[in-house]
C-alpha cells in the first residue's frame, strides 16, 4: 500500500517582473510506501520544496494528479492537513512563543491536547524540557528543530513531511535528528524527507535523486550504489588544483571530479596499462607523490555520474 502517490505531477512559476518562467517541477511520478522513510536527495533548486508544498496542498499543480492516504491534494484538502504533519526548511514557528506556548498553541489548532501525544514526542520533549520557558527564537539551532519536530508530531499524524529539516545545524545535531526519525519510523508512521547532503541517503530505506525537477531514478541506497557500473578510483597528489586540471585534459579518462582531498576518476578502458600510462603521464606533467586507489562509489558518487550522463 501507498501513502504517497504523484502521477506526472508539474510546476511552472512565473515572474511578473522579469517575464521569465522556471519549471519547478517537471513530470514527476512517485509512490512512498506506507511506512516507509523515503529521502527526496538533491541540491537546491531540485523543486523538492515544491513537490512538498504540493503533497501538503499549500500549491496546486498545473499538470498531474497526487494524493495523500488516498485523499486527492485538491479535492481533500482538508482532509490531508488533518493527517499530515510538516516541517518547513525554514523555521517557521512562533518566536516570540515559548516552547511550551508553541507546543500548546499547535496542539490546540488540531483540537487535541499534549498529553494525548505525549508518548509520541516524549524522547524530543525530555531534550527540550529544561527550556520549555525559553522563547523559541533564542533557541539553538538544534533545539529549534527539535522544538519543530515536536509541533509536527503533536496530533499524531499518519505521514510526516521533514524538508530539509538538518541543513544549518551541527553534525551531533543531525545525527540525532535522524535517529529520532528511525524511532518515529518504528512506530508506524510514513516519512517522506528532503535533503541536500547526500551522505543521508544511506539512512533512508528508499531515495530519489533529484534535479532541475526531474527524478533521476528511484532505488534503495545500496541498490543505486551497486549499479554505479564501472570501478571507480581515488587520487591526489601534492598540487590537487593542478592535478584536476591535467586529470580533465587526459584522454584516458571517462570522468574526473574534485572530492575533498581526492580527485575520484575513472577509466574508459580499466587496465593495468592504462593506470599505468596514466600514472607515467602526470609524473611527466610534474606531480609528485601520486597515489591511486580503487575505491566504493558513494551516492554523491551515483548522483554525479547519473546527472552528467543526462
């Protein structure tokens, strides 16, 4: 069964100012399982925050169809935002409110109490508890997304809509984000998760990679990772700006791209001869300290090679 459903769903906006149009969305289709933590994987601009907007009725589409539980995102809209529960990008809660007066105040708009809830956001609450009197503006920014996470859970709904709810925060602060997620997950509820990092890809069950409104392919992590199709090698030497630039001009090469201290290439005919011939190559253009290794694409790895190749 599916939760979520998207049939060539699209989204053009319009500038009135300087005429241009952008599709934000183009011709997506999608099915989140009942359950499921799925991650929307792109960078910004992908038009993950649009389909969001749209899964949450806050837009309608100019083409396809979508719907939520088997509500339609037009015709039952009401009835979606009953059942959903969504964390904007931005926080977007009541600054001036403390955390408490926040949790009540989005408790009280589904007619529903935080005791009915609690056990559902109680591990967030513990954490948030020692500063249930502060206001949730001179909240860090972990606390603020915990404090989010809470108002979203807190009428206990059946599917959970997190855009990009971990950029901008420490990497302790994401790592317990997501563990938070895997308990939520357990208890039952459908969770559908944007984001820009793709080294969060592998904690989702299922991912789509997305850009420039399209989805490139739909696959478990591992899965996506188990096709890459071809080996894939790391390099650096002393002089990395140099290296990549020699790298691009070799014609040995299929690709070549800068990864933090290493530049990750592959080869269009993998041979020992040929990463030999490579190797002599950039000893000859002057680097030194070369070292070649053979190397596990990442998904970072998948999303590159799949979007060049388009």
């Amino acid at each position: 069964m599916y939760d979520i459903q998207l049939e060539g769903i699209s989204k053009t906006y319009h500038s009135l100012v300087s005429k241009h149009s952008v599709k934000a969305v183009d011709n997506v289709s999608l099915q989140v399982k009942s359950g499921e933590l799925f991650g929307l994987i792109g960078p910004d601009g992908a038009g993950k925050t649009t389909i969001f907007r749209i899964l949450t009725t806050l837009l309608i589409p100019d083409e396809g169809k979508a719907n939520v539980v088997g509500f339609d995102i037009v015709k039952d809209y009401k009835s979606i935002r009953k059942i959903t529960g969504y964390m904007p990008g931005k926080f977007s809660l009541y600054q001036d409110l403390s955390v408490e007066e926040n949790l009540h105040f989005f408790a009280t708009i589904f007619n529903t109490k935080i005791e009915e809830n609690y056990e559902l956001i109680k591990d967030i609450y513990e954490q948030l508890a020692p500063f249930k009197d502060r206001r949730a503006g001179k909240l860090s920014g972990g606390m603020k997304q915990k404090l989010a996470l809470c108002c979203a859970l807190i009428h206990k709904p059946k599917v959970l809509f997190l855009d990009e709810p971990t950029t901008g925060v420490d990497v302790v602060s994401r790592r317990e984000f997501w563990d938070m997620l895997k308990k939520l997950k357990s208890q039952g509820i459908t969770i559908l998760v944007s984001t820009p990092y793709m080294d969060e890809a592998s904690l989702c069950e299922r991912i789509a990679l997305m850009q420039n409104g399209q989805i490139f392919t739909v696959d478990t992590p591992q899965n996506i990772i188990d096709n890459y199709g071809e080996k894939l090698y790391a390099i650096k030497a002393n002089n990395m700006i140099r290296l990549l630039k020699d790298s691009r001009i070799y014609q040995g090469l299929s690709s070549c791209f800068s990864f933090g201290d290493f530049t990750h290439i592959t080869f269009k005919n993998n041979t020992p001869q040929e990463q030999a011939a490579y190797i002599d190559y950039l000893q000859k253009m002057g680097h030194e300290n070369i070292v070649l290794k053979e190397i596990q694409p990442s998904i970072e790895d998948c999303f590159i090679k799949i979007s060049t190749a388009r």
